[in-house]
C-alpha cells in the first residue's frame, strides 16, 4: 500500500474552475452553478473550492445565507469521486463552517437525500443532528442530455457552532 498526501487549501469557486469541474454534475449542474456565482458577488452565498496545489478544484459546495435567517445553509456539496473518503469531504465542510462564523452565525444546516448512507454518517461524524424531513426537487440532466424534474426525500440536519 502507498500513502499519498494531497497538500489541500480552500478558496472562493471561480467561473474558470468550471471547465475542470465535470466530475461534479452535468453540464446542467454547473450552468446552476454559475449562475451562484453570481449570487456570490452579491454575498448572498459562498461557493468554496477545494484544490489541490495546482490549484484545481476537487470538491465544491455553497453556503446559501437567504434560506433561513441567522442560519447558513450548506449545498451542492460534491467531491471528486476518485477521492471520497479521503477526509476532503471533511475539509469542506470544516471550510464552509468557518465562512459561516466568520459571518457571526452559530448555525450551519443542510439537507441530505435519504437514500445517501455514507454523506448521512459525515454529518452525523461531524456533529449534524437530523431534526426533520422534507421533499426536494431538482432539474437533472438525462445522459441524452434531456432534463428532467429528479424527486426525492431529503433529511434535515443542523448543528450550532462554537
């Protein structure tokens, strides 16, 4: 067995990253994704990317602060499939809660499909503690490129923050 070490830093997502980024959704996806971007300029949100040392992007994931007041509200968090569970999934979030305190807010929440098992244990791992369930509903891009409305069930979770 070889142990590789990735020197990980996070920044801001930028409109060039996503060209690298198709590991993360359909070219539908990362439309949506632009488009957050510019609510980040607006500072609405935060949309982070985490990069190795050339600088490229391996996971992604917003922080929406218009949800909920005094809550931020973490989203399309997504990393490289190559290299989950490699604990980049937990420097994400760790990043994001961090943008969240930096803003003065205690609370981070986030909604998980029911049917994600290993993104459910993360959160819990993390401190995220279920306290409803509600449905949610996306456009997703078919491989024939069609869109289509995708359905399904997602779990609460929140946590405050120290």
């Amino acid at each position: 067995m070889i142990d590789v070490v990735l020197r990980l830093s996070v920044r801001d997502l930028k409109h060039a990253d996503l060209a690298s980024c198709g590991w993360a959704g359909s070219d539908h996806h990362l439309t949506g994704v632009a488009r957050q971007l510019e609510r980040a300029r607006a500072g609405e949100v935060d949309y982070l990317a985490v990069c190795t040392e050339s600088d490229v992007p391996v996971a992604k994931g917003g922080v929406d602060y218009q949800v909920k007041q005094g809550v931020g509200t973490l989203w399309q968090l997504a990393v490289h499939p190559a290299l989950q569970s490699c604990g980049i999934g937990t420097f994400l979030v760790e990043a994001a809660e961090l943008r969240i305190r930096n803003r003065g807010l205690r609370r981070a929440e986030l909604a998980v499909e029911e049917n994600n098992p290993r993104a459910r244990a993360l959160y819990r791992r993390l401190g995220y503690v279920e306290y409803d369930r509600q449905p949610d509903s996306w456009d997703e891009q078919a491989p024939d490129g069609s869109v289509r409305r995708y359905e399904t069930m997602c779990v609460l979770m929140g946590k405050e923050l120290p």
